[in-house]
C-alpha cells in the first residue's frame, strides 16, 4: 500500500502545512534561544527577563502567521487553521472545494472560507512537481494536495451526518499567549523605564 492510498479517503486524519512553516518555526526558536542565552551570559537573566518579551513576540509571530495556518481533514470534516481563526466544517455542509491562490471551501450557508496554510497555488511559473505514478505523470504537489482533499471529502459526504455544523473559534492558545506577551512587554517597559 502506497503512502497515497494510505490517506486517499477522510478516515484517516491528514494535516496540509508549508513545509516553509516548519523551518520557520525551527530557526526562530533557533535564534530565540541564541538571542537569549548569548543575553543572559553578557548581561544577567534580570536583563535577558526584560529582553525577552520582545524576542518572543517576534518568535509568537513566526509561529502564528506562518506555522499554526494548516488544514486538516478527517472523517468529520475539515478544519482551516487560520492565524488567530479557527473554522471546521462538517463535510455534510460543505458545497464546493476548490483552489483560486488558496484553498477555499465554499459551504451551504454560502460562505467561502479561505485557507491561509495548506495547498497554496503558488505563483506563476514552473512550480516542483512530483511524480504521480497511478497517471503517469508529474503535478504540482498543491494540485495533488487538493485532489486528496476532495477525493476525502467525496468519500466521506456519502456517509456523512446531515446534522453537521460549521463552527468558528478563536486559536484561544494564541490568543491567550499574546496577551500574556503583551503584559509582559508593558511590565518589562515599567521596570526598564520606557513607560515611567
């Protein structure tokens, strides 16, 4: 069994982020943790404590603008992963999917949910392609992306409950970390005196 019709149909969960995202995140952390440390050994963990709000905003930031945008798909439906949004939709709700820059998922309602992470379009040119054994030819890795989606999403309608719904949340872990940044930088300014 191929890795592909592994995660053909929605039974099995599936996650669509840029594999950009992830080195992101990593050299983020990265530089972070250098930033950091190399604080903490020249100048003392106090002045690291008062450095560092501000190194992790911009380490929170790289994580919500680039890594938290997914896609997942599963036996009950899918879910766009924006920054600070998060939409799941039942497949029984969904009416169309298709891709314009992004991944959009057009619902009964109608309403058109677009995707900030998972298959983008990318722009125009000659994008990698990767070999498509089953056709005999080489696609575009967010045509395939898009083609497991809907293939999941097809598979899954037919048996899907009639009584799904479309829920919309705020990320609360981003949201509420955010916040906690943002006290930390105000009380950083007091005690360093940016504020007093």
């Amino acid at each position: 069994m191929t890795r592909d019709e592994r995660f053909r149909g929605a039974e099995h969960p599936r996650v669509f982020r840029a594999p950009s995202s992830i080195v992101g995140l990593i050299v983020g952390a990265v530089l972070a943790v250098v930033l950091l440390g190399d604080a903490a050994l020249r100048a003392g963990v106090g002045e690291m404590l008062l450095l560092a709000p501000w190194v992790l905003l911009a380490l929170w930031a790289v994580y919500a603008l680039l890594f938290a945008p997914h896609v997942r798909i599963d036996a009950d439906g899918i879910r766009i992963h924006n920054p600070l949004r998060v939409v799941d939709v039942a497949w029984a709700r969904v009416a169309d999917i298709d891709m314009r820059w992004q991944l959009e998922i057009r619902t009964d309602e109608p309403r058109v949910v677009k995707a900030f992470g998972g298959p983008v379009a990318g722009r125009p040119g000659r994008p990698p392609l990767r070999r498509d054994d089953s056709r005999g030819r080489r696609e575009p890795p967010a045509i395939r992306d898009l083609q497991l989606i809907q293939e999941a999403w097809e598979t899954a309608r037919r048996t899907a409950s009639k009584s799904g719904v479309v829920r919309r949340s705020w990320d609360i872990p981003s949201v509420i970390s955010l916040l906690v940044l943002i006290c930390w930088v105000i009380i950083a300014l007091f005690i360093s005196g940016g504020l007093g």
